[in-house]
C-alpha cells in the first residue's frame, strides 16, 4: 500500500506530532458528538492496522465527552479490496464486532490515510457483510487527496495535499514506537 511506502529517509518531514494527533482526534470526537447529537448509538470500527487503534483513542475521547463508552471494533478488509491479484498474499487480521452488533446503528469507520479511496470501499462491501447500520460516516487522520473513487472522509484531522511522487506515513506508538505523520518522497524517486 503507497501509504506506507519506503521514505527516503533524508526527506520525511513530520506534518503532524505526538500533541497534533492527540488534539485532531479531540476535534473529531467533538464533530461526531454535534453532528450524531449525542453518541448513543454510534458504533466505531477501526480499519487496521492503524485505524484500529485510531478508533480505540477516539473511543476514550468520545467517552470523556460524553461520559458514555463507545463500542469500538476492527473491520477487516483484506478479502474484500480489488487489488488482491496485484499483490503478495497478506496475513488476514481481525474483524471484531461489538457485542450489540451495527445494524441500526451509526457506524464511523477510522483510517490513517484517506488516499485512492479503494480502501474504504472494500469496507463498505465487508460492513455489508457483517449488519445494516442506519448510517455509516467516515473519520480519517489524513487525506492526502488523489481519489479514485467518489468517497469522501466526514471528519478529517488534516487535509495534506500532496503529489503521487509523495508518500504520507503514519507512525503510532502502538504498532511503531512514536507517534507522528510523515511526508516523504517515494523511495526509487
């Protein structure tokens, strides 16, 4: 996946720290509060691998906002995405579903980087799969701009304009060490 393409490393340059990631999914909770009018019945699933634990920080937002515990899952997209034939076969990771399930429910997907938008249409057709949520919204860190695909992210946490010859890399400390976004130049560039 580009989003996690090799940086040379002498050009990353972080867009976004530590304290920047913490306050952008402040916001967002905050956006998903007004516009879901409370958080009863919101449900969010995390795409992985980083969008998982995305989802599980904006979790523990939402219920400082809210005083209520967000049900927060993981979708796996991984047989559902178009591209299967054109890459290396990938480990399957998990798909978990709250206890109450999402039909009825309004559903927030969490990504890292917002891209081509293939990604987020593999997880429409796997939500599919799983339930019939009365709505589904979508929450991103980064959009990066360069769809494919007439999707669009509801809570963005920065709009990054960038060229193809670009690569945006998000690092958090769960799966990486740090937290941080990186904007880089594609190695071989």
């Amino acid at each position: 996946m580009d989003k996690h393409a090799n940086l040379h490393a002498s050009d990353a340059r972080p867009v976004l720290e530590g304290p920047d990631i913490a306050r952008v999914l402040t916001r967002i909770a905050h956006e998903i509060v007004e516009r879901a009018k409370g958080a009863d019945d919101v449900v969010l699933l995390g795409i992985p691998t980083r969008g998982v634990f995305l989802a599980q920080r904006l979790a523990v937002k939402l219920q400082q906002v809210t005083d209520r515990k967000v049900p927060v899952g993981s979708l796996d997209i991984t047989m559902y995405r178009d591209d299967l034939r054109l890459h290396p076969p990938r480990a399957l990771a998990r798909t978990e579903i709250p206890g109450d399930g999402v039909d009825g429910k309004l559903v927030v997907l969490v990504d890292d980087v917002l891209f081509s938008g293939r990604t987020i249409r593999a997880a429409l057709d796997a939500l599919n799969d799983i339930g019939r949520p009365r709505a589904v919204q979508l929450a991103v860190l980064v959009d990066r701009g360069h769809r494919e695909l007439p999707i669009r992210a509801d809570y963005v946490g920065k709009n990054l304009p960038t060229s193809l010859r670009e690569t945006v890399k998000v690092q958090l400390t769960e799966e990486d060490g740090r937290d941080t976004v990186l904007l880089g130049v594609k190695a071989g560039q």
